[in-house]
C-alpha cells in the first residue's frame, strides 16, 4: 500500500522521454543491498535481481574462473572461503592496522592485505589482488546492470548511496570511488537515517507544529539514531511541503546483528570442539560454513525459543549437530544492551532533547526485529513509543530514490526539503606568525564546523599573515581507533606579493581570506584563498560612501587569538572535485580591492584513489566484463547448437507421414540433414572444450541451411492462402469500383455534371486490373500442380509485391476529390424600388455565400 501511494503521489515532468536520464538509488548495506530505479515510463519501486528478489546479498566470489554475485557468490564460502568476499563495508576508507580490520578478520575468511594507499584488499587464491574499492565496483556495477535490463538496456549513470552519518571524509571519498570504477557518476550521499525520513513524510502530513521523531536503524555493522523533525512549508497553500531537519545523531560501531552472528558463532565453536575434541578455528571452510549457519540459527531464534544446527561435514569429515537456545544466546550477547540504546541517548544529547519531546521511535534496518534489540530499545523508551510504520529493509533506499529525483531537477516530486547536520567538530589548524626570532612555533586551532552544523553551507577565515603559510582541516578529536584525524591540508602562497600590491593601490590593512565549505554530501573543503583590502577612496563621492555607512567589511569581522576570525554565510556551498554534489568551483572574480591566491591542496593521510588508479581499476574491471561476456556468449552459441541438434534428431527420428517434416521434406534432403547431423555431433563430442564461439554458430548455420527449404515450404503453406486471400479481395474491390465509376461517368454525361473520375482513369485501373487477374490466374494453375515437398512457384511474398500497382492506383482514385458544382446566378425583374432593393440584398446575400462555398 506505501509503494502504491508513492506511486501515486510521484509524477513525471512533461519533458519528452529521450530528455530525462535515470536515476539508480542504491542502499549499500553490510549483509545486503537494496536498490530502487527513477526512470520514465517505469514504476517507481525496488529494484528486483534476476532471481525476482527484493534485496541482493552484498557479495561477490569467484568459483574457479566464474564470477558470481549476491547469494551465488555468499554461498560458495564454504568450498572457496578466500575467494568469496561479503560484508566489505566494514572496509570502506579504513585503515589497514585498525581495529574495523581486524573486527573484519575475526568474521571473514578472506585473506586481506595492505594497499599502496595504506587501506585494505584481498588477495583470491589464483594470486591476484583487488583493493575493496574494487570489489564493492563490481557489485555496483551488477546492481546498474539489473537497471539497465530493466530499461532495455538504456544506459545509467547517475546514482545517489546512502551512506551512514558517522562515515568520515575517507569512508565517503572510498564511497565514490567505487562509484567511479564501476563506471557511473555520484550524483549524491545521503544518510541513511535521513533517507528513512523522507521516506517517511513522503506519504504524510505535517502541521506548522515540528513533530520529532527518531529513527533507529539497526544495521548488521552498527546501530543509528537520527532524531528528525518534520514541519509543513507554507501550511496554507494547496502545495504545501515538509521540512525536515536532523537535529540530533548518535551511533554506535561495529555493534550490530553481525556481532550477534559472531557471538553465535562462537558458541557453535565452543560446542563443536567440546564434543569432538577437534580444532576448528584453524579450518577457513569450516568458519565460513559455521559463519552461514550462525545467521540461519539467530533468524530463528528471533521467532523461537530454540533452534536446531546441521552442518554436514564441517571438518574432518565430521557432521556437526546440536541445538542452542535463545537463552543461551541472549546470555552471550547481555553487555551488548547497553550498546543498543546508547545511539538513542547520544541523538537527544546531540539534540539537547529528552524523550519528553520525541512523538514516535522509528524501528528500521534488518537487525531491528532481533528481540534482544528491541527489548533493549522498548525498555530504554516504553513500548508507547515504538513504532514500526516504515518498510525495515526498503525504507532507506525508497526515500534515496525520492531524494535524488528531487536532485537531478528532471521528476517532479512532493516538496520535500531536507536539512542534515554534520557527526564530527571540524577544526582548522595553521602554525602562528613568529613574534621574534628563535620563538616556538605556535599552532593555532579554530573549530569552523561543530557537531550539528547543517550541511551545504560555508565560513570565511580571515588571517592577518605576511608570507605563505599552510591550512589543515582535521577532526577535533579521534573519530575511531586507528583511523586518521587530518582530512587535508592547503599551501596558500602567492601572499607578500598579493598585499605588496593591494598596499600599492591604497589598500588598509590588507588581510588574507580562506572559504571552507561543507557539502550537502558531508565532505569538507578549502573552496578558495584570496588576499582582501579596504581601498580608500578621497573623492568626494567616496567620503560621502564612507560617512553613510559604506565601510570596510573587515571592520565586521572581529579577529580571534590575534590571528583568525571565522564568519558563518548562508549560501549553498560548492565543494572540490571529490564532493559529488559540488558545482563546478568558479574562481574569485577580481576586483580592485580582490587579488586571488595560488591553493595547493594535499589530501589526508588515506588520500581517495587518483584518477590514474580508478583508470586503471575501470580498465581491469573493463577486462573481466568483457571476458565474463565473451564466456557468456560462447556458453550461449554451445547451448544453442546441441538444443538445435537434438531438435533437428527428433525432427529426422519421426517417421508419421503426417508430420510436416516429412510432408514438406523430400528423402534425399533429409539423408543430407542426417549425415550432417551425425558429423556434428561427432565435431560437438570432440571441440565441445576448445572451439570458439564463432565455430559453434557455423556448425549450426551449416546445419540450418539444409533445413532452410524445408522450414520455407512449410511457411509458405501456411501464409500463402492468407496472401491469395488478399490479393483476390483486392481484386473484387478494384472491380466494384470500375462498375460503380462507370455508372457514374453514364449519369454526370447524361446530366452535364462534371464526372468525379475521368474515362482514362477507369480504363487505366481496369486495364491494369485486368493483367493482375490474368497473371494471378495463370500462376496459382501453376501453384496447384507443386507437391508440398516442392519448393513453390508462386510465393506470399509475390502475391503482395504484383497486387501493390493494383492497391496504389485503387487508392489514389478513392482519395480524388469530387469536383465542384459550379452554381448558375439567379436573376430576377423588380416593379418597385422597394422589391428592388430586397432582391438586391437578397442577390448579396447569394453572391456571399457562394463565395463562401468556394473557399
């Protein structure tokens, strides 16, 4: 029913079909992924994989050569465990010696290794090695492949991801990274809790009132609440929106429905090796099968009060059996309580809220119907506020979908206007001025971007600095264990000479200006640098300027620490070329007072991919497509011929004189099929392994072209009465029309009306009527005397190229126009003036309208 209504409530702009692009939503999840499809002319829904499923296992594997996605490639863990690879977001932007990769380790039985860039790859068993950007492009580039399947194979480019609110700047540029390698362009990051939101008030009404709600999302990595408030726009007018602000986040890592799966697995493994005395940890298929059956397990458990384990052969040949109980489970995962609502305390703080004001607890994401989690939850808010009114798994990539159909300017949607905040302080860092010589250097610290500052906005830094000096935007305090704080750092250079010559012009107190931004995506930049000075102007136009209030900026801007002031702009920001959402960055335009600076920018310690490494990524991903599809089409051309040839065996093996093989075969055709078919079987048997794709489409065109008359004759039986049919209806109509024209042409003689056709143009289409029945005639006296096991002599495709003239000529006679009567003037004698004068307007009344019949 929520699909249907916003099926109903979201409509296409009026633009022509070729003119709107699609836009692919994808909800990049740690166990699964969702995705939903914006296109014209396609009902707006989640997006099904070939097997018609809502949700796509977050995998990707190779069985020996073959590459497999989704629950192919999650199921063969258990035979190839370091070449199947799933829950890689954990991996997203992390370092390599943190302690996300080493969480990563104790659950996965892939073999990880360190990258040149410092973050994390696998390495397969046959030795190659890909980076996780790569491994999760691959995944992407299977969801844009079911997009464009579903399109018909129309091209998509645009995507928007949800990502979750703690992702740090690296997280993000590892985001659109994988974007790019597999070939699309980001054209936004969203939270996902904020894209449960919009989902939400897609198909709800709001009063001027704010209502606030949370929506807690618990994932199979981590656990968020997002407090949202929802208010209507412009309550009064029939196309009212909703506002929706985030006004508190709180979060909680690595804690999630898969570190219930661990701790079930590990109960499994203590069991097992308790029973049997055997060591299991060391056997990367054994985790991997026990890691599959622990998620089985916990889904039951959900439901019931215990549930049984099988897992055939897990190690030593040995079949493991046992039963846990949701007690036990329950037990083993205790501390975790606490973990679950932290999230929930953190958002009201962040906030500064309490549950007094919170109307409703949105339950959302795959682990929230875990009943450890929701009896946490419930305990921690009352049961009165639970609330389950969202799709757990489809809300996120619902509202994305919505969200980027509002972006791309291009779908008309429900006026929804999103406001986001930002998880972490963002501070900037530069080294002070030296007072004198051989002082310590200084380092000056200045929070530009608290938690909580809405996204899309931007602040002025304004310096007091002679020389050059360097920028850096850092996280004020560690975000997670291990993972960088620095996001980048910037070299301002260019600035004596700049303040040299804005001093030269009149400038007073020049100073040095810096504008840091903060993208609706949540990625932080230094959007440009220039060096500003008040120029006094001693006219008396500028005295008078000066006297009413038309000042120097700078005076508004009061310095902090002597060296930094910050100022807060409302305007929309523009970010570098990592952001997605960025518009193209513009330069300062000079002006007399405006000189811009040189910006060098040094990205962070875990920089984004280069454009040469996603080159060389695409071009690898590249290759292995076009291998994949050269098996595929060789896989297809082997399959149809042996279908083919068995087809053709049965067809030679059915001796019934009533078949139409034989009818319309003669012996000596049929013996040249069956030798044919013998030899290419015996080719199939012995080149089934090494022959090539085009060698299998020989063999059947080879094959065909015996057939080929065979099929013709057959054909021909069954259309030539239809063409016949029609050709001699065509007849009979040319006929009638002759009499009916001949009639006519008599009656306009006899009556002086000038005749509709013409005596050349009946004889003309009788005559050639005339030598379509004679030829006609004389062929199908021919036809009647071939066996069916003839090649015909008169064919459809003949019948209807000779009665085409026929049709032609027939046609352009009954679209002739009648000719027009030509009318005789009326006269008459008048005795008065007055009957004179009637007449006479009656005779202009007469003569109007005829002029009227002739136009």
């Amino acid at each position: 029913m929520n699909r249907l209504l916003l099926g109903l409530l979201l409509c296409f702009s009026l633009w022509s079909h070729t003119a709107l692009a699609s836009v692919l939503a994808i909800d990049y999840g740690t166990d699964w992924i969702k995705a939903s499809l914006m296109a014209p002319g396609v009902p707006f829904d989640v997006l099904l994989n070939r097997d018609s499923k809502r949700k796509i296992q977050s995998s990707v594997g190779w069985k020996k050569e073959d590459r497999l996605f989704a629950s192919d490639a999650f199921n063969i863990a258990g035979r190839f465990p370091q070449d199947s690879f799933s829950e890689l977001k954990y991996l997203q932007g992390a370092p390599f010696d943190s302690p996300t990769t080493s969480f990563y380790a104790s659950i996965s039985t892939a073999d990880l290794i360190k990258t040149s860039r410092g973050t994390v790859g696998a390495r397969r068993t046959d030795g190659s090695e890909w980076s996780v950007e790569e491994l999760i492009a691959m995944q992407l580039a299977y969801i844009r492949d079911l997009a464009e399947s579903t399109l018909n194979g129309e091209k998509v480019a645009d995507v928007v991801l949800t990502v979750p609110a703690f992702y740090t700047q690296h997280e993000r540029d590892a985001v659109i990274d994988a974007v790019e390698i597999a070939g699309m362009r980001t054209l936004a990051l969203v939270h996902d809790g904020s894209a449960v939101a919009i989902n939400y008030a897609m198909t709800r009404t709001f009063t001027d009132k704010p209502e606030h709600h949370i929506i807690y999302d618990a994932g199979a990595s981590s656990v968020r609440a997002t407090i949202v408030s929802f208010s209507s726009v412009d309550a009064k007018s029939k196309t009212s929106g909703t506002a929706i602000q985030v006004a508190g986040l709180g979060f909680e890592r690595q804690v999630g429905g898969n570190e219930l799966d661990r701790r079930l697995r590990e109960i499994l493994v203590k069991d097992f090796e308790k029973k049997h005395r055997t060591d299991v940890r060391s056997d990367k298929r054994a985790m991997a099968k026990l890691w599959k059956e622990a998620n089985r397990v916990k889904t039951i458990l959900s439901a019931n009060s215990d549930a049984s384990t099988s897992v055939e052969s897990l190690t030593n040949d040995i079949d493991y059996r046992s039963k846990v109980s949701r007690s036990d489970f329950e037990s083993a995962c205790r501390d975790l309580t606490g973990r679950f609502v932290k999230p929930i305390s953190d958002a009201l703080a962040n906030a500064d809220m309490t549950l007094d004001n919170i109307t409703s607890v949105i339950l959302t994401g795959g682990s929230s119907r875990t009943p450890i989690i929701q009896a946490a939850v419930t305990a921690a808010v009352g049961k009165s506020r639970i609330a389950q009114n969202v799709n757990a798994d489809e809300a996120a990539v619902l509202g994305a979908g919505l969200h980027g159909a509002a972006l791309s300017r291009q779908f008309k949607t429900k006026d929804i206007r999103l406001t986001d905040i930002a998880p972490y302080d963002v501070q900037v860092s530069y080294i002070a001025e030296s007072k004198s010589q051989g002082s310590k250097p200084r380092t000056i610290n200045t929070l530009v971007f608290p938690v909580g500052s809405k996204v899309g906005t931007r602040k002025t830094l304004t310096f007091k600095r002679k020389d050059d000096f360097n920028l850096k935007l850092t996280y004020r305090t560690p975000v997670l264990p291990g993972y960088p704080s620095d996001i980048l750092e910037a070299e301002l250079k260019g600035i004596p000479e700049a303040l040299q010559n804005l001093t030269e012009m009149g400038a007073v107190d020049p100073v040095v200006k810096a504008t840091v931004v903060l993208s609706e995506s949540g990625f932080v930049s230094i959007q440009d640098a220039i060096a500003f000075g008040e120029i006094k102007d001693d006219s008396l136009t500028g005295k008078l300027k000066s006297f009413l209030g038309g000042g120097s900026s700078s005076s508004e801007e009061a310095t902090t620490e002597k060296e930094t002031a910050v100022r807060s702009e409302s305007e929309t920001s523009s970010s570098s070329s990592a952001d997605p959402s960025a518009t193209a960055e513009t330069k300062p335009v000079k002006k007399d007072n405006t000189i811009p600076l040189e910006l060098n920018v040094k990205l962070a310690s875990i920089p984004p991919m280069s454009v040469a490494e996603k080159r060389a990524a695409r071009d690898r991903l590249m290759a292995i497509d076009r291998l994949e599809s050269g098996k595929r089409a060789r896989e297809e051309a082997r399959n149809s011929l042996e279908g083919y040839l068995y087809r053709v065996r049965d067809l030679l093996e059915d001796d019934s004189t009533e078949s139409p093989f034989v009818k319309c075969s003669q012996q000596a055709e049929r013996k040249a099929m069956e030798q044919k078919l013998q030899e290419s079987f015996a080719w199939l048997s012995e080149h089934d392994d090494d022959a090539l794709t085009k060698d299998f489409i020989a063999q059947r065109s080879a094959l065909e072209s015996l057939e080929q008359p065979i099929i013709h004759r057959y054909t021909e039986i069954q259309e030539f009465p239809k063409a016949l049919n029609v050709s001699q209806m065509m007849n009979w109509s040319a006929r009638l029309f002759i009499t009916e024209a001949k009639t006519n042409l008599t009656a306009a003689q006899d009556s002086e009306i000038p005749p509709r056709y013409t005596k050349e143009e009946i004889d003309s289409l009788e005559k050639t009527l005339k030598e379509h029945e004679v030829w006609m005639n004389e062929m199908v006296e021919k036809q009647k005397r071939v066996k069916m096991n003839e090649d015909p002599v008169l064919e459809s495709s003949m019948l209807k190229e000779k009665v085409k003239p026929l049709e032609t000529q027939l046609q352009k006679l009954l679209k002739k126009k009648a000719p027009r009567i030509p009318k005789k003037p009326k006269t008459t004698t008048s005795s008065s003036t007055t009957t004179t004068a009637k007449e006479s307007g009656s005779a202009s009344s007469d003569s109007s309208t005829q002029g009227h019949d002739e136009l």
